[in-house]
C-alpha cells in the first residue's frame, strides 16, 4: 500500500473512531437528560455507524466507499443540531469534525486503494467500446 494511501486510511479510521466514540459520549454520557429512549438511541445514533465497523477496521475499500452513505446522515445531524438547538452546538460541531474528516479519509481511500487493486471504476468511453464490440458480436 502505497504512503499516501496509508494516509488517508489513518484519517478514516480517526474519524471513524472519533466519530462513533463521540455519538456514544454525546448520548448517553454528556447529555443530562435523554430525549429518547436508549433502545431508540443505539438503533437510531450508534447501530448504523457499527454496520462498516469489520470493513473499516480490516481496510476493505468497498466498504469504505458505502459508509459514506451512512456518514451524511451524521452530517446532516451536525447541522441541524447547529441550528435548532444552538445550546447544543458545541457538541454538533465535534460531531461536524469527525464526521467530515471520516468522508474525506473513506472516499479517498477508496479510491486508491480500488485504483492499487484494479477495482477502479472504467471510463465511460472504454464500457461504450466494449458494448459496442459485443454489441457488433453477437
């Protein structure tokens, strides 16, 4: 694996960790009250960041480009918290952080990583050709 490839690795495991650690500490820990209830928490907040968990952590690239499915979902709470609870908005913007520095570091990885394992994705003129030879073909 390539030096810069580790790099981007090491920022999504960051912001992975960071980022389900943080959910965990903000929800359960740091808030004085619960605005829902703990079943409702885990399966709303915590479980869907635990579905990428074995992919992540072993390096998997396709699983690093879907978790960037999930991680909108983590923006998008970020922001929102920001602007209807301002009292909270401490908390939305270290969920912000990690959140981002995760998307970055997954939607880079996968792809050089894909690129280094020849799971990249082929130009749109090369799959044309190739219709079109089987195309001619059959």
């Amino acid at each position: 694996m390539l030096s810069k490839t580790i790099h981007y690795r090491y920022l999504a495991l960051v912001g992975y960790l960071g980022l389900l650690t943080w959910v965990v500490l903000w929800h359960f820990v740091i808030r004085e009250e619960m605005a829902f209830s703990v079943l409702f928490t885990v399966l709303v907040y915590v479980l869907p960041l635990v579905f990428p968990m074995y992919g992540i952590l072993t390096g998997k690239p396709y699983t690093h480009a879907w978790a960037n499915f999930i991680v909108m979902f983590y923006l998008i709470h970020g922001l929102t918290i920001i602007y209807a609870e301002p009292h909270e908005w401490l908390y939305a913007l270290i969920e912000l952080f990690f959140a981002t520095i995760m998307f970055i570091g997954c939607a880079v990885y996968a792809r050089k990583r894909g690129r280094e394992l020849g799971q990249g994705l082929k130009k749109l003129s090369t799959v044309m050709q190739e219709e079109r030879e089987k195309f001619e073909r059959g």
